[in-house]
C-alpha cells in the first residue's frame, strides 16, 4: 500500500508540473498587439465600436487557447484598450491563434506587435527673449493664457511649486477631461494650473510578467515627466535653482496655459499601446497641444504610432511636437521624419554651470561642474595622476588629484578618484558630451579643457608645494558662442520620409533646470542621497516641450492656424545666426557651421515667430498626395488615415513644407551630367495687406539654384500666392552634404521668411 500511494502521490504531482509548463507556454505565447479596424464594416447591431472591438476579442478567444490563471494581472490576455481618436483599433494580449481569428474577422486592417518606447527652467526665457520685448510674443499672447497643453511623459509631482495655481486663469469651458484618483493622488491634487491626470498601464503589465507597480497612479517618481511638464508651462517659482546652480525664476514658456499629464511611462520602461491610449484620450479631452518627448525607433509611417496618433490630432487642428531623438550626430539617426508633426533638436545656452580652480601662483581656472556640496577645498595639494588607473592613484587622499582624459574612459575616471579617497578631481577632456557627466562625481570635482588643463599642468611641474583651492555653484550668463547644436541629438534625414527635411527646428535642450520629483535624489555625495525640488538634465527631451510651449504661445494669438501654419511660423523665422553675429555651430561636428540636417530651421525665436509674414500650409489632403508618390498602398493609407475615403488619383513627392531637400546620388558614366529638381511651394500672407516679398538665393557651390518668379506680390491678407525653386545639380554629388537657403524678404524690411536648402548623396537604403 505505501508504494501505491508513493505512485499516486507522484503521478499527482507530475500531472501538477505538466499542467503548469502547458500554463507557462501558453503564456509565453501571448504577445500585446494593436489592431487597426475599418469602422464602415461595424455590424449594425453594435451600438459602439468598443462594444464592437471588445465582441472581435471575445470572439476570437473563444476560437483559440484561452489561457485564466489568477496569479497573473487582469490585463495577462484580452481586451486592453479601444481606441477612438489617435487610431481607430484596439490593443489585446493574444495568443497566435486567437490574432490569425481577429485577422480573419470582419473590419480587420492590419496589425502590430506591441513594442517598447524610450525616454528621449530659469534662463532659456531670457535666452530666447521671451521676456526682453514688452510686445513680444508673451505679452501678446497673454503668456497662453486659454490654451492647454498635454503631456505624455513618466506623470507628474503635483505639489511642485511649477504647478500651483496662483494668478491663473479659469479652466477652459471646453475641457472634457479629469484627474483619475491613484496611488498618493487624488483629484483635490489637481487646480487651475494642472487640470487633468491621467495614468495607462494596461500595456505594459500585459507585455512584462510579475510586474509590480508601486505608484499606480499619475504621480511621477521618475522626474521627467514633471521637468518636462514644467518646461512647456510651468508657472513662476522664484529662488529656483539646483544646489545654487541657475539660480533664478523658474517659469515654463507659456506660463499662463494649463497642462494635463498622461502617465504612459512606467520605471523609464512603456509600450506604444500605452502611449497610444494617452494620446487618444488626450485628443477626446481637448487639448490644444500634445508634447512628447519619447523615442520609438525606425519604423515606417504606416506602422508608427506616433504617426498615426499624430496623423488624428492633426486633423482636429491639435498641434504635436516630439523629441528628434538622442542618436547622436551620424546622419540619417534621427528616426522621426513624420512630415505632419513638429520634429525638435537640442541645442544649448548661452549659460555655464561652474567651479573655479584657484592655484597657488594666483591663477583662476573656470571649469564645469555641478557639485551640490556646501563647502569648497581650501589649499590642498595639488598633484598630477595622467589617466588616473588604479596603480596612479596611491597616496592621494586629502589630495585634489589632476586626470587626462585620453583613453575614452572618463567615468571610469571619475569612479576611481571616488574610490581612492582623494579630495577633489580636476578632469582634463574635450569630449562633446560632457554634460552627460557632470553630475557622475560624489566629490568635489571641474571638467577643463585641455587647454586649460596645460596651464595647470605646468604649474604642477614647476612648483615644489602645488596647492590649490577648488569653489562652486557659480553660473555665468552670455558665455560664446550660443546656441550650439548638442552633440546628442539626432540628425536627419529621417529614413520614414526622406523627402521631407527634418529636424524641423531645435530649441535649448543642454542642462536645463526644471522642475523634479520628490520621490527621488536627483545626486549622491558619498553616499548621501540629495533631494531638490529642481533638477539640471540634458537631451532633446527637454528641447520638445519648449516648442510645444511656444506653440500654445502662437495658438493663442492665432487660434485659427492650422498645426503646419504654426510649424511653417517657427521654421521660417528661427535663427540661424548665434550671438557671435556669426552662423550656428555644431558641437557634434568638430564645431564647424551647423547644416540643416543637426539644426532644421534653427532655433526657435518666439517673438518673430508670432508674426511671420508669410506661412506654408499643409492640410490631410496634402499629406495623402506625398504618402501616394512614396508609393504606399491604399491599405497602408487607410491605417494612417484611419480612413478608406483617400484615393491616390493625384499623387505629389513636392509637399507645401518650409524647406527643401534634393538628392543628388545617382551613378551615372558622365561625370559632369547634371539634373534639375523641381520644386513647387505656396505661400499665404498673414502680414500687411498689400505687401511685396523679393526673393534671396543663399548659394550652394556646386549648385545652381533660382527661383520663380523673383517677386511675390501680395494685394490682400490671408491671399496665397506660389512660386518654384530649381536646383541644378551633378547626378552624384561630391560632397555628402551641402547646404544654403531661400529667403523671401519684404520691402518695407518688416518681414524675413527663411527656407533651408539641402543637397545631399546620402543613400537611405537600409
């Protein structure tokens, strides 16, 4: 008998084990997608398309494997979200059964794997003299005032001083939307500044096993999205700084505008049909514009979210202005080149963050530095380590040890001085992204240049007792040359669309001071973490919401735009000049002048950009044409469109856009042939009445470029009038990238509308 139930016993639990690595494979089987449906084919007896997508779901697990298991979350199969203004579809958890069912069933268009999507202040104000012309674009577009901006980011901290309420306008009548109650939040939480929160999560509990979300709400105890948030319109906080560092009055750049958080990133990790869901409610709530700084990757427009998102609010006149990435400066790394949204660079600011290194012989070295600490090192000695490895680094500490950066390893570097116990750190370094380590060290520490670092050196060397003493928290205004292009952000063109030229603009994105969540340090020293209510971070996420900032700035003044009338405002009249009186510079690009491919248009310039004189317009009708010459199909248009009305009858490549790029690469056994590219443009007048703009060509070597006619005479506002740019050129162009531009200026000197020109040999062929 004990060998019976031996047997039983074991065959029990071998039963037990079988049925749970069934269980675990048809688990990992279940993959999330987002489905596009036509909602013409909806059976009449739906009252609703969620009743409809939620039926198609249901429907096709009962034809497959349904899995139940009641350890996992409720979102581990099924029906997740619907979809009604970013997309017209749904996202579900499906097992490869249950998505060929949903494939066959009636109004199926097409579908996509769920996939994962990455994160790409007190002086920029000053510096894009918002608050320097007493009827510049702040005054008159009464700061925002009346506009709102959504946000989809990581949330928000609600009881940042950036989102109190004082001295705010009434919440727009319009606002459909709400503040969702969660983890630590409630909806008293929200006022007259933030008038709405929401959080999705559906997508990414689906997609990631044993998930635990602690802050299940809108709250964010990440940081960027409350940055961001502050950046596009935060209101004043005075006394803002980090640690003493930019010390000034924060404000956002429409401080009057309302904003409304979508949390759809969860521990810097989010999938696209959680950001999809933010986006269409964002749409439903009335939002005048969406900012968001978020990275995707390369995928082609019709299998884009965010292209398809942002195809919808387009059309309900909502403006959308994303991140260009943080790629680097390899061409072609910037992955949106979606031609209806507003693409942002990074540049920097005419502001440094710095310590001074006083020696012993009186010489003062101003180098980078972001230490937070109180106190500064008072005549410690001095001594020089070359590149700092670990066998360099005896006997160094209450030392301020000097390392050369020269092997690529500088926070390697960084570490090693920490662990050997020395005092401080003096970095020699040239390296173009060196504010992305200025916060690494949890000592006293400056970064210098080299040349800088040579006067150091040889004090070192020639002095018995080198000592010096190191100082911070100082920040100095009006350094040159500003802006730079960052070194970071990603350069066009953009493989998804090619023929028209991104980034669109750039706007400052290096060290910016914003506002930061609690729940979080934002820096260590030596062990001891740090909390401020501001925090000092780079990247083109933080360039997106000051354009998104200042287009609510210009919706407000000219509520009748459309989304490319606003875009074509900030493209033709950025600058492309610095304040050295000479062209932009690209730090990615050993400093040489900055192409439209690292800067678009240039950066932004809020007060012309409110009165343009001139504005390319773009309608869907405009878009469809240019998504017919690439040749998609009327399926894939229909995705994008979320319509089956289109028809590729009057296909056009030459979109109504503010800049212009050719492509001259093709072989061919002459080499002096030559070709012409054509291209056509229309211009509407929002300027004086009766107005005559003439035509300035910026020549490109190599090229011959005019325009017709050479004048455009206007009799009346809002009249459109059109013109062609011709672009004479070799088959194969030498250079990989050559550059000049259009100008239309009027004669009575009121109005300068500035067209970028490229010419390129670049080859977008994976």
């Amino acid at each position: 008998m004990g060998s019976m139930r031996t047997y039983s016993s074991s065959s029990a639990l071998l039963s037990c084990l079988i049925a749970i690595l069934q269980l675990n494979f048809m688990l990992a089987q279940l993959e999330t997608h987002i489905i596009h449906m036509d909602l013409s084919a909806m059976p009449k007896a739906f009252s609703s398309h969620h009743s409809w997508y939620a039926a198609t779901v249901s429907n096709s697990i009962g034809r497959g494997e349904q899995v139940s298991d009641t350890s996992t979350s409720s979102t581990s199969s099924g029906h997740l979200y619907s979809y009604s203004h970013a997309a017209n579809g749904f996202s579900a958890r499906l097992s490869p059964d249950e998505l060929k069912a949903i494939q066959n069933s009636p109004g199926f268009v097409s579908s996509f794997r769920d996939v994962h999507v990455t994160i790409d202040t007190t002086h920029t104000p000053e510096f894009l003299h918002l608050n320097s012309i007493p009827q510049g674009a702040w005054a008159k577009s009464n700061y925002g005032e009346g506009m709102i901006i959504g946000v989809v980011d990581t949330g928000i901290w609600p009881e940042s001083d950036s989102f109190k309420d004082d001295g705010m306008p009434p919440i727009p009548s319009r606002w459909k939307g709400k503040c969702v109650k969660g983890t630590s939040f409630d909806s008293s939480m929200c006022n007259r500044k933030l008038i709405g929160a929401r959080y999705f999560n559906k997508g990414i509990l689906s997609n990631t096993l044993n998930l635990t979300i602690s802050m299940n709400s809108a709250r964010d105890i990440e940081g960027h999205g409350t940055h961001t948030s502050s950046i596009a319109a935060g209101n004043y906080v005075r006394n803002a700084s980090y640690f003493g560092y930019g010390e000034g009055t924060a404000r956002g750049m429409a401080p009057q505008a309302h904003v409304a958080i979508y949390k759809a990133i969860w521990d810097n990790d989010a999938f696209t049909s959680d950001v999809l869901a933010a986006i269409d409610q964002a749409i439903e709530d009335g939002v005048d514009v969406i900012s968001l700084s978020l990275g995707l990757g390369r995928f082609t427009l019709d299998e884009d979210p965010i292209a398809i998102a942002s195809f919808a609010a387009m059309e309900k006149g909502v403006f959308f202005a994303t991140s260009a990435g943080n790629k680097g400066a390899s061409y072609g790394s910037l992955d949106k080149g979606i031609p209806w949204l507003l693409a942002v660079g990074a540049s920097s600011m005419d502001r440094e963050l710095n310590g001074i290194a006083t020696l012993d012989n009186g010489d003062q070295v101003i180098g980078l530095s972001m230490y937070p600490g109180s106190s500064s090192l008072e005549q410690l000695p001095l001594v020089f380590r070359n590149q700092c490895y670990f066998h360099e680094l005896h006997n160094v500490r209450d030392k301020i040890v000097i390392c050369k950066d020269i092997d690529t390893v500088l926070d390697v570097q960084i570490d090693r001085v920490g662990n050997a116990s020395a005092a401080g750190g003096i970095f020699i370094t040239n390296r173009t992204y060196l504010e992305l380590y200025l916060q690494l060290p949890s000592y006293p520490a400056i970064f210098v240049t080299p040349k800088d670092g040579e006067l150091m050196l040889n004090y070192v060397n020639s002095s018995s007792n080198p000592r010096a003493t190191l100082e911070f928290k100082k920040t100095r205004i009006g350094t040159k040359p500003a802006p730079l292009v960052a070194a970071y952000s990603s350069r066009g063109p953009s493989h998804s669309c090619a023929s028209v030229l991104k980034p669109d603009v750039m706007a400052p994105g290096t060290l910016i001071l914003a506002s930061w969540t609690q729940a979080i340090p934002v820096v260590s020293i030596k062990s001891r973490p740090l909390f401020s209510k501001f925090n000092i971070i780079s990247g083109t996420s933080m360039a997106c919401p000051h354009a998104a900032g200042l287009a609510a700035l210009l919706k407000s003044v000219h509520p009748n735009w459309s989304p490319a009338a606003i875009r074509s405002a900030m493209m033709t009249t950025a600058d492309y000049i610095d304040n050295t009186n000479n062209p932009i510079k690209d730090r990615g690009s050993r400093y040489n002048v900055a192409t439209p491919l690292a800067m678009g248009s240039g950066q932004i310039n809020p007060n012309k950009a409110l009165d343009p004189g001139l504005v390319y317009d773009a309608n869907a009708e405009d878009y469809v044409k240019l998504l017919c010459a690439m040749r998609f199909t009327k399926k894939q248009i229909q995705i994008i469109t979320r319509s089956s009305i289109w028809n590729c009858s009057n296909p056009s490549g030459d979109l109504n856009y503010p800049s212009f790029i050719a492509y001259f690469n093709a072989n061919h056994s002459s080499p002096n042939a030559r070709v012409v590219q054509e291209f056509q443009r229309t211009v509407t007048n929002v300027g004086n009445a009766r107005s005559t703009y003439k035509a300035t060509i910026t020549p490109i070597d190599g090229f011959q470029v005019t325009v017709v006619p050479e004048t455009l005479a206007f009799k009346e506002k809002y009249q459109k009038l059109s013109y062609k740019l011709f672009i004479e050129g070799p088959r194969m162009m030498k250079l990989v990238v050559a550059h000049g531009s259009l100008t239309w200026k009027d004669v009575g000197g009121n109005y300068v509308v500035r067209s970028p020109i490229v010419a390129t040999r670049l080859s977008l062929v994976d």
